[in-house]
C-alpha cells in the first residue's frame, strides 16, 4: 500500500524561521522586488538597526519625496499611499524610542505632509484624513516624551501649531489623554493666544481644555456662544465642576436673551406656558439648583420634564433623589402618567422600554386604535408581550400602524 504524502506545513512565523536566514533573505528581496513600499519597509528597519543617525537620514529621504510630489493619486492609488504613510509612521515612532527630540520632528514633518495630500488625493471615504487623526495621539506622545528630555523642542512644535491652526486643532481634539495638561500649558505658554489667524482659537480652546485652564477657554467663548442654550450648559456644568456657583447661574441666564444662537427657542414660548429650552440647559439647571441647595425646585424640574417628555434617565434621576419607600408611590404616579400621555406612540415606547409590560399592555386595549404612524418595534414588542399578554400582543400586531 502505497504511503500517503506528507502534510504540507501551516504558514506560520515558527515554520517559516525554519527555513534559515538564507532562504528566508531570498524570498524577502523577491517579495521586495515586486513591491516598493515593502522595500522601503525593509531600508527602514535595516536603518533602524544601524543606529537613529541612520534612520533619521532614510525617513528623511523619503518624507521629501512625498513632500515635493505634485502628481495627483486616483482612488485605485490611494490604498498604497495609505500604506506608504504608514510604513514612515512606524519608521518615525521607531525613531522617536531612539532619540525623542529627532523623532518628534520627523513627526511634524509627517503631519506637515497632510495639507498638500488633501489637494492631490482622491479620498471620498476620508481615508487619509482618518490615517493622520489616529496617529495624533503617537504625535503628543512623542512630543511629551521630547520636551520632557529636552524642554527647548516645546518652542518647534509650538511653533507648528502657530503655523497651522486648523490641522493641529484637528489632531489636538483626536489627541486624547496623550495631550497630558503640561504639554498643553507649555504650548499655551508659548502661543500668541490673542491670534486672529483661522483656526487659532479652536486649537487654542481645545488645548486650554486640555490644560484644564477654565478661564483661558471661557474668555473664548463668543456672544453667539454664550447665547446659545446648549453651550450655556456646557459652561454652567464646567463652572459647578469648578465650584463657581454664582457664574454658572450667569452663563445659563445668558442664554434666556433672544439672540441669533437661540431665537428658535426664545420666540417658541408657549402662550400659557413657560420658556422651553433644550435638554442638556435643562439639565444643567437642575445641577445648578442641587448646588444652590435647591433640592425641591430642583425634583420639580425632573418631574415637569418627565411629565413633558416621558424621559427614562429623567425619571430614574427623580427617584434616586427620593426618600426610601417614596420611590414606590411616585413610580406608580409616573406610570399612571405616562399611561395618559398625549402622544400614545411615546408613551407606549417609554413603558415598554422601562420595562412596565403589564401597563403596556393595558395601553394598546385601551388606546391603540390612537396610533396613526408606523411603529418599527410593533413585533418585537408583540413577542415581548405575547407570554404574559397574548390578547394585547395581538390587537398590537394587528393595527394599522
């Protein structure tokens, strides 16, 4: 009987060492023949093994070259410039674990490469521009490590972000934690923050946030701004954060004027009822109101809001903030409300989803025949009633919406 052949081997890192550096050279330089982005992977880890002197000079070389290019790249084109701009990532955060200081500069010079790409690249997926926002934070780690070995690099990258406000505004909010606080002071030390260049005020903003400096980024704050009800909101919450009580009223109250910002909700007054601004300055009232030992007014607002709304984080907000055993009463009380409520398809999603299947089910023998628009959940919502509710699964199934 005749043997059977041998299996061939899996294609693994261990099978392939196997082969012997000899073999494994071979194949590499033909791989690399065929494909010039591989090979100018492999100059760069052979650069990287000689030391950074020569790695620097390789990258170097090759961030010009695609600095200087002028010639458009078509979409078929596209992924292998992605892959090459990512191969010179690698190079530089190998650089940068070599010597920080000629890493981060190898880096801003890879971001510079960013604003003549956007002219000659056909990138309606926003590839390129993806690639470059998930290497900021490998930028600021970089240069936190650099300006920690040597704090004079502080005034190039500075330097850059004066250059380029627009882009580095970009990577600063796409940077993260790896923007710590002290970066973010020495870089505002160091910028003309007053700057009326486009773009200066965003990055000088979001490094401000960064520095946890609140005072630099309210004075930036614009009167459209501060007019409008949902940044008013984000001010009050930073300013109760910060214990600045008095001036977090000021920023909400500021955006009760009729201004640009909020005139849709200013003139949108309800004849017999009161001003209706947007979730977060509502929700940031009733912060306020907590802080100001406001407690009652503050309960008050939570059920006005779950009374309009049928809000679940709203309702869930007002009893955690009850008495032991009263959270019992007034969840029936809201129950009960949201059973009368007048938009039927609402109020029939909140007690579904609180859950309360047994009022829900209540509602659609009641109220069904109410609803006048699709609803998207009607089976999944049968199927959840169906067990304990088969009449109203049904009559809910059956209805035209």
């Amino acid at each position: 009987m005749a043997r059977r052949p041998a299996a061939p081997k899996r294609l693994n890192a261990a099978n392939l060492t196997g082969l012997g550096a000899d073999r494994l050279g071979d194949l590499l330089m033909q791989a690399a023949d065929a494909d010039p982005i591989l090979k100018r992977r492999l100059r760069l880890i052979l650069a990287a093994e000689a030391g950074a002197d020569a790695l620097a000079l390789e990258l170097d070389k090759r961030l010009t070259a695609v600095a200087a290019s002028r010639s458009r790249v078509s979409w078929r084109k596209r992924p292998d410039l992605v892959r090459d701009l990512s191969v010179l990532s690698e190079g530089v955060e190998t650089l940068s674990r070599l010597a920080p200081a000629e890493g981060l500069m190898r880096r801003m010079v890879w971001f510079d490469l960013f604003r003549g790409l956007t002219l000659r690249v056909k990138d309606p997926r926003g590839e390129v521009a993806d690639l470059f926002e998930t290497a900021a934070p490998a930028l600021w780690q970089a240069a936190d490590a650099a300006v920690r070995a040597d704090p004079a690099v502080a005034e190039a990258l500075a330097q850059a972000v004066q250059d380029h406000p627009m882009d580095y505004a970009r990577w600063i909010g796409a940077g993260g934690e790896a923007l710590t606080p002290d970066l973010a002071r020495r870089l505002l030390e160091r910028l003309d923050t007053a700057s009326g260049v486009r773009g200066m005020r965003t990055a000088v903003r979001r490094l401000a946030d960064r520095a946890d400096d609140l005072d630099l980024w309210l004075s930036l704050a614009t009167p459209e701004e501060r007019g409008s009800p949902d940044f008013a909101a984000v001010m009050a919450r930073r300013l109760l954060i910060a214990g600045r009580v008095v001036e977090a009223r000021q920023a909400l109250e500021g955006a009760l004027s009729p201004s640009p910002a909020n005139r849709r909700w200013t003139f949108g007054r309800a004849p017999d009822g009161p001003l209706r601004l947007t979730p977060a300055w509502e929700a940031a009232s009733i912060d306020l109101m907590e802080a100001e030992g406001r407690k009652d007014e503050a309960q008050g607002l939570r059920w006005a809001m779950f009374e309009r709304d049928l809000s679940a984080p709203v309702l869930r907000a007002y009893l955690a903030s009850l008495p032991d055993f009263d959270d019992v009463e007034a969840l029936d009380r809201a129950l009960a409300h949201a059973a009368t409520h007048a938009d039927v398809e609402t109020a029939l999603g909140f007690l579904m989803d609180w859950p309360a299947h047994r009022e829900a089910a209540a509602l659609v023998e009641r109220r069904i025949r109410e609803v006048r628009s699709p609803l998207p959940l009607k089976a999944d919502w049968a199927a959840r009633l169906a067990q304990k509710y088969p009449e109203a699964a049904e009559r809910l199934l059956a209805s035209p919406g």
